[in-house]
C-alpha cells in the first residue's frame, strides 16, 4: 500500500506540473488576445473589456476550471495601448491566481499598424495539501505532506503583433523568467510558453457577411497544441463556428450581441481523447464590452468590423 500512495501522489504531482507548462487553453482565446500577447494591447482602436469563465472536463471531481477578466485599450499620447488582466485556475488542490498590467509601443507598417508589448506581474500558485484524503478518508499518509505549498512571484511576458483591416498575426513568449510555483525543489518553475496565432477576414458577395478563419498555436517546447479556427459573422452581431484543436476536442461556439455594444459568447469542448468516456465536456462562456474614452460632451458609440 506504500508503494501505491507513494505512486498516486507522483501522479498527482506529474498532473499538476502538466497543467502548469502550458496556460489554459481557451477556447475561444482568437476573442481574447490580450491574455497572452502584450503585442496586441490596443490594437482594436478601442478599449475592450471581457471577462472569460472556462469548466474543463465537467463530470470529473474538482475538474480544471479556469476565470479571466482583461481590459485593453489605446492610449494616443504612450503611442500605443495599456492592459490589466486579473486571472485564476483551479484543478483539484491546486489554485494559480495572478494580475499582470502591459503597455503596448505601436506604430504604422504597410497597410496596418506593428506593435512590441511588455507585460508585468505575480502569479501565485497555492497547494491546499492538508484537504488531501486517502480511500479511507484520512490524510494519515506521511507522503503527503501535511503544509499547504505554493510559491508568489513576479511573472512577465512579450509579443508582437501586426493586423489591418483584414489580416492578423501575432507572436508572443509568456513566463519568460520561468515563473516559480512551488516551494519545493519538485516541478518548480513554469516554462516559457510561446504563441503563434493568426487570422484572416474574406468578405462575401453579401458585405453582411464574411469568414474569418484563424490558427492558434502554443507550445513549451515540449509539448505542442494546435488549434484551427473558422468563424461566419453576420454584421459582427452574430457569429458561429468550429474549432478542431489537434488530438484533443472539436468545438462548436456561438455568440451575438445583446445590446449597446455588450456581447457573449458560448463554446462547447467535444473531447477526442479516451477521457471522453468520464468526462462530459467542457464549457466557457465570455462576456465582452467595447467602448472609447472621449473628452467630447457626447458620447461616441463604436461599431467594430474587427473580432469583437
């Protein structure tokens, strides 16, 4: 019995550093850029606030579940943008919460504008182990240790980004300094994770409608995850699509416009692999807001032909 604690735990362990190396994958991140490149900040022209709520693996105890609220805008007299994002994962014992501000230089190139952004923050990863059990439903077992573990530390990340009225493309590293999650001397750093997304706009016939497909990569050198996007607007009030994120899940999202600009977004994670046969899924709703900030008496509305 020794051996087989001693084996669940590694386990656990291995299930952790897992999860750590990469950052959620959201499926409807093509939405949310801003969350993992700095380069992006700004680059929409106007200040865009969403909040992103994701539910991994339901049907499984104490599935991943992961929550983001970023705000992003362009600030003319820093000639580019600024970001705030507030973030928190939980799977299992384990929760990772963080906030992170990043400016964004940018400048005209071609038909479009390039940008370099910097992002700054902490992560703080906490391991509740004294809520650990055993089958038996005591934490007697002297493996486990009986202290929570977890570590605060200052995080960064860069990226650049280039887009236009109709292309899009964008590179980022997040975790450049292999931020430190534990304590220990077990599985403690996060790797860096490098981005790669890009996307493009095809007006129909119909100039009410138009087809953006995109990709979204993402990889810490040793693990990869690729993901092919194709999304139809209509009006930029509604939108529907497919995703097929390679060897794991095959989504299907929706979102409109509900008033004054406010929008949601719904997706749904149809898992490929073998957990499929345990788990039911995985959800994520997003909220998102566009709005400018102006000195003029009347208010300006927006009306984007840009993602969101």
């Amino acid at each position: 019995m020794g051996k087989e604690r001693i084996l669940t735990l590694c386990f656990l362990l291995i299930g952790f550093v897992l999860k750590a190396q990469d950052n959620t994958h959201f499926s409807q991140g093509i939405f949310n850029q801003a969350f993992v490149n700095p380069g992006y900040v700004g680059s929409a022209g106007l200040f865009q606030a969403t909040g992103v709520v994701r539910m991994e693996m339901t049907g499984f105890e104490k599935n991943p579940r992961s929550m983001v609220l970023n705000v992003n805008g362009p600030i003319d007299v820093l000639h580019g943008g600024v970001n705030l994002s507030i973030y928190n994962d939980e799977m299992g014992y384990f929760k990772t919460p963080g906030v992170s501000i990043g400016y964004a230089f940018r400048f005209p190139l071609w038909k479009g504008n390039l940008s370099f952004g910097l992002s700054a923050g902490f992560l703080s990863t906490s391991i509740d182990n004294s809520n650990w059990r055993q089958p038996d439903g005591t934490n007697a077992d002297p493996v486990i240790p009986t202290k929570d573990d977890g570590a605060t530390s200052p995080d960064f990340g860069f990226g650049a980004y280039y887009n236009d009225d109709k292309l899009f493309i964008g590179f980022s590293c997040m975790h450049l300094l292999e931020t430190k999650i534990t304590k220990t001397d077990v599985a403690s750093k996060l790797p860096r994770v490098f981005y790669l997304m890009a996307g493009y706009r095809f007006v129909l016939s119909d100039p009410n409608f138009d087809i953006r497909p995109s990709i979204y990569m993402s990889t810490d050198l040793s693990v990869a995850h690729y993901t092919a996007n194709a999304h139809v607007f209509y009006r930029n009030k509604l939108w529907g699509g497919l995703s097929y994120r390679l060897n794991e899940a095959i989504v299907a999202n929706v979102g409109f416009e509900l008033f004054g600009g406010v929008k949601v977004g719904y997706s749904y994670d149809f898992i490929t692999t073998k957990v499929r046969k345990g788990a039911k899924g995985s959800h994520e709703i997003l909220l998102n807001y566009n709005f400018t900030i102006s000195t003029e008496k009347k208010k300006q509305q927006y009306r984007s032909v840009r993602y969101l």
